[in-house]
C-alpha cells in the first residue's frame, strides 16, 4: 500500500486534524509544508487532477487577500489559477492528502480517512 502525503500547513487547525487523525489510526502521513516548499506548475496540475476536479479553480481559497492580488476570478483559465498557486501557495485549500492515483481535500478533517 502506498504512503500518504499530506500537504500541511501546521498552522491551520483542519490541517492539524487532519494529522491527528492519520496518526491516530497508525499512519505517519510524509508532510509537505507547502507554504515553505511550493509545488510547481506540474504538481499542482496532477494534484487537479488526483482531486478529481473540474477546474483548478476548486482548489483556491478564495477569500485569501493574494485571491484579488492575483487578479483571480470565478472565471479564471486553470492555467491562470495553477500560475496564482504557484507565486502565492496560501492560495491552495488545504490540507490536501494523497495516496497514489487519489487525493482529497481535508475539509473537513475526516474526508483524509477515506485513503486508508
């Protein structure tokens, strides 16, 4: 079985729970502090895709400030939204968690349970 990646930001109280909740039922996820270490353009794309979402757009926090900073809206193209990620990772949702093919977005916490 594969490790489980959490994309973490040990600030955030739902990427906290999320932790937690790995740790508690025996596995110690490999944390990406995403905020210090960015994803690229690329990782952000498969990311979009493990999600299984429609748009890249679905991954952004949109009421971030770096949100109008980056001049995004509703109908930004994914590249213009994988762009704004990679220049202001505050952006991304998180925390994210990925097994494999799969990824999830922990929101609330429990939804990390679903890789195990």
């Amino acid at each position: 079985m594969s490790k489980i990646t959490l994309y973490h930001n040990p600030r955030c109280s739902k990427s906290r729970q999320a932790l937690a909740l790995l740790q508690d039922n025996g596995i110690e996820p490999t944390l990406i502090l995403y905020l210090e270490s960015p994803p690229d353009a690329a990782t952000l794309t498969g990311l979009v895709k493990r999600l299984g979402l429609d748009r890249a757009h679905q991954l952004v926090r949109q009421t971030e400030p770096e949100y109008a900073e980056a001049g995004l809206t509703p109908q930004s193209s994914d590249t213009e939204v994988i762009r704004a990620m990679v220049r202001f990772p505050k952006l991304i949702e998180r925390p994210l968690a990925v097994r494999g093919a799969r990824a999830v977005i922990g929101r609330p916490p429990e939804n990390v349970l679903q890789l195990l």
